[in-house]
C-alpha cells in the first residue's frame, strides 16, 4: 500500500482508506471482519462521523488492539459545532470509538456556527491531546479562504469531499487550493452513490481495457485515478472482505500518463459548477 503525507505536517497515510457511511446497517459481523482485513491490508486510514449511525461503534469492535496502527478520523455536525458543542461531541466520538485521541477530526460541512467557534474548539482539542489535526469536509474553495483567514496557516489538515469518475467539479478550484496550502484532500464515494459506471458504456468499456492491462478491476483503475495527484487519498467503503481486498489492492496500482489521459476523455470533468457538490 502506497502512503503519502497527509498535508504540510500530517504523518504518511495510506493512499486508499476505509469509509463507513451506512456500514451499521448490515450484518455487524462482516463489516468488522471487512474493516479488520482492509486493516491487514494496510487500509490504516479509517473515516467516520457521529452521523453515520452506529458506525462509530462497529469500529470499535475492528480496531481493539490496533490503534496504533491506524489514522482514525471522525466529525462533527454543523449543528453541533458550537465552541462547546464541538468539545462535547469529540468526546462523545472518542467514548464510542473506545480510544483517547482522533488522528484528525472534521467539521462535516459548513453551517450556522461561525468558523470562529469551531476553530477555537478544534484548537483546544489539539491543545488537550484528544485530537491530532483537524479539518473540514464539503468545504469549497472559498470557504476554504475564509477558514485559512480564521485559523491561520499550516492548520488545515484536509478537505473532505465528493470525488468520483463522474463528479469531478473539485479538479476546477478545490484541488488547486488545497495543493496551494498543503493541504491534504480525501475523496469520499468514489465510486459514486450506486451509479458507478456500466461496462456496457462507453466509459465503462475504457476502465475494463485499462483493467485488463494491469490484471485489475475497474473499481482499482478507478481508485488510481482518483488518487493521481499528490495530494489526494481516497475513502472507499467495503461490506465485506473480498470487497476490502479489491479496495486495498488499487493502493499499488500506478496509471500510465496515456491511460490517465484515456480516463480524461472517457469521464470528462465539464464546467465548473456554481456550488460544490456532495452527498
């Protein structure tokens, strides 16, 4: 598994990680099991959030006595990040996670709260050792501005966002800025929200040629070329651990500049949108 650093002063992470959005609402067992052998694989880098249910503590479960091993993400709903309302709500992550401290932890989009606030609480969350770094998710560029006006430089860790094939606004604004202020950008449903390409289309037909020629999967081309960039992670999530190890393996599968190019024309980014996109 290939690792990259994670932002200016972030530790090396794994390039492909685990997400766990509705992963409660299957069978518990498996979804450890699958969380467990991405983590064997080397899948170190796990996100979740105090809104994905019971996801928080399905963790749990897969990662005892593991931590150490692991860059263990979580976030705080806009409707909670108040000063004292982000501190209570890391806590109330930390307890359900079963572990002292979060590698990174994330305001989940931007709402009422001024950034101010939220900023202040991350702060003393750092200040206090309960998290490491801190950042932001759905955050377009200038909201992004606004932040780094807030927190200052080099404090930003990452920017969360929808990044798949298909939906490729943040190459037009996102990307650059982060690149720009080092920070560290993490493509959550990569594979689209149950729209990943058919192999009867016309895009689908360039993924499965590319595939072929690594001895891969469509979901592994589509994972490097997402991951391209130097500055950009990725956070698939797998139901089981056939899933994970597909999901793991695209961490060690390095596009070539015609292939990259053949996905470019294949899924092309279009115009820029006027507000970003999310799920």
């Amino acid at each position: 598994m290939r690792t990259k650093k994670f932002g200016h002063h972030g530790p090396n992470v794994s390039v492909i990680g685990q997400g766990t959005w509705y992963l409660d609402r299957g069978d518990r067992k498996a979804a450890v099991a699958a969380l467990r052998r991405g983590i064997e694989l080397g899948m170190t880098h796990i996100d979740t959030a105090e809104m994905y249910g019971d996801a928080e503590l399905v963790i749990a479960d897969a990662i005892q006595g593991r931590r150490d091993e692991l860059f263990l993400v979580s976030k705080v709903l806009p409707s909670n990040a108040s000063r004292r309302g982000t501190i209570t709500a890391c806590e109330r992550s930390l307890k359900r996670l079963k572990t002292d401290h979060l590698d990174c932890y994330l305001l989940h989009w931007r709402g009422s709260y001024p950034l101010e606030d939220t900023v202040a609480a991350f702060e003393e969350l750092v200040a206090s050792g309960k998290i490491r770094s801190w950042g932001v998710s759905n955050f377009d560029a200038d909201d992004l501005g606004e932040i780094l006006e807030v927190s200052g430089k080099g404090r930003i860790a990452c920017n969360q966002v929808l990044y798949h094939l298909q939906e490729r606004a943040i190459e037009h604004a996102v990307i650059p800025w982060c690149e720009k202020h080092g920070v560290a950008v993490v493509a959550y449903s990569p594979f689209g929200h149950n729209d990943f390409p058919s192999p009867r289309s016309k895009g689908g037909e360039v993924l499965q040629k590319i595939a072929e020629a690594h001895n891969a999967t469509p979901r592994q081309v589509a994972l490097a070329f997402l991951t391209r960039a130097a500055s950009v992670f990725s956070i698939p999530k797998a139901s089981s651990t056939e899933h994970a190890a597909e999901n793991a393996a695209a961490g060690d599968l390095v596009l070539s500049a015609s292939e990259i190019e053949a996905l470019d024309k294949a899924f092309p980014r279009g115009p820029k949108p006027r507000s970003l996109p999310m799920l």
